[in-house]
C-alpha cells in the first residue's frame, strides 16, 4: 500500500533534538526531515539541532529542510 496524498500529515516540529534529546532554544537553526515508516504508511518527522544534523544520514534523504526556532 502507498501513502495517497490526502493520507498526508507532518506533525508540528517538535521540542527536543531528535538524537541527543536537547530542547530547541528560540532563535537555534534545526533541520527537519520526513520519511515514510515502510510498515504503518504514516509519515515520520524528526527534528534536529545543528550538531546532531551534521554528524545525521538523515542529511540523504528525499525531503528536508532547515528552519528557526520561533518562540
């Protein structure tokens, strides 16, 4: 079964780094990337702090993109 396009729904970045746990400060630059869990179908956010980005695979996949912090 393939994700359908109305099945889309990308939760809201999150507070913590995914890999070291570090909440976001307002104003810190996090990547972000989704991809498709190969069993449930559902789209999976993780949210990364610069560092942790850096050192991540996650930098290969198909969609991600880098933002700010907002309070």
């Amino acid at each position: 079964m393939a994700l359908q396009t109305t099945d889309w729904h990308i939760t809201k970045a999150q507070k913590n780094c995914f890999k070291c746990l570090k909440p976001f400060e307002t104003g810190e630059t996090m990547h972000s990337c989704v991809e498709e869990d190969s069993t449930t179908f559902q789209l999976l956010r993780q949210d990364f702090c610069e560092s942790c980005w850096a050192s991540s695979e996650k930098q290969k996949t198909t969609t991600n993109w880098k933002t700010i912090k907002t309070p």
